[in-house]
C-alpha cells in the first residue's frame, strides 16, 4: 500500500486542503491517479507544515580543477590570467622539496593566503626533466599538483587555476584563484 510520502499528488491535496479557489473559479475535481489506492479513512493526514518542508539536498561536488585548462574562472578573469595582467598576491616555490613537504607546503600556503585575504597566488611547480634515456618525463610535483588542489580542504579555498604566463613562470607555475574566507 502506497503511503503519502510516495504520492505527489496526496502531498499537495493535504498541503492545499485549507485553500479556497479565487473569485470566479470554479474548485477543481479531484480524480484519483491510476494505479494508486486512496488512503484510507483511519490514516491520519500529517500537518500541512510537515509536507511543505523540502528535503534536505546537499549541494553538487565541485568541478575537479584542472590546471590545463581555465576551470572555475569567468572568461575576464582567464584571459587577463593567460595575458600576465594580473599580479599574484603572493608565491610559493616548490622546487627542491620531496612529495609530502610539497604537498603540506601547499596547503600551508593556501591556508596562509586565505587567511590573509589574498585572491590570486602563484606556484611554482617546476616543470620537470626534459628527457629522461630519450624520452620526455615530466616532474613528479607537477603531476601530482591537480590532485593536491582536489583535496577537499584545498578545493574549499580555491575556485579557480590557470598555468600561469611567461613572465611569471610559464608552463612550470600556475595561477590559483583563492576564495574569500567566511
């Protein structure tokens, strides 16, 4: 037997019970849905408050960043990254550290940055070795760079990444869009 929660249509009769139709309208014929029992006389209806409250809903997960393309930026805000007419507010350089110092450096940093109120910041990751016996091989920070802005506690400081232009590093820094803390 179908209970209320499941019938639409029995929520927005209990909902508008109360109701009285406009001036000049008629009051619409309540026709049963096909398939569907009418609940029976010894059901209580629950109180019109309780089928008004919407389910909670949790938001959609963000969009995984991604630094090789302009993900979370407005189209103004990319092209004056891509053109190096923004300045960074602060930078991080993460040559010379291992994987773990990297990572923790990072967060550290973005943490720092929006504390401190700043909105674009640069890191440098390196680009990594050119060639390795013949063939090219990227550096291990740069790989592992997007995964680190993904970490929920990272990606709930920033909303936007960019490689980074020329003057500020080119192809082995990026550009990170930190959010205004709360």
């Amino acid at each position: 037997m179908a209970s209320d929660d499941d019938d639409p249509a029995a929520l927005f009769r209990a909902a508008m019970k109360d109701a009285r139709p406009l001036k000049g309208r008629r009051r619409r014929v309540e026709r049963p849905l096909p398939g569907r029992a009418r609940p029976s006389a010894s059901e209580k209806p629950r109180p019109a408050a309780a089928l008004m409250r919407a389910p909670a809903t949790r938001p959609p997960p963000p969009q995984a960043l991604d630094p090789a393309g302009a993900t979370g930026l407005d189209r103004a805000t990319a092209d004056r990254l891509r053109r190096g007419r923004l300045i960074p507010d602060a930078r991080l350089d993460l040559h010379g550290l291992t994987l773990a110092e990297a990572e923790r450096a990072l967060s550290r940093f973005l943490e720092r940055a929006q504390a401190t109120g700043c909105r674009v910041v640069l890191v440098i990751t390196g680009k990594g070795q050119r060639a390795q016996e013949g063939r090219p091989a990227g550096g291990r920070i740069r790989a592992e760079f997007p995964h680190w802005l993904n970490r929920p506690a990272n990606r709930a400081r920033i909303y936007g990444v960019r490689a980074a232009h020329a003057r500020h590093g080119g192809g082995g820094a990026f550009y990170v869009m930190v959010r205004r803390s709360k």
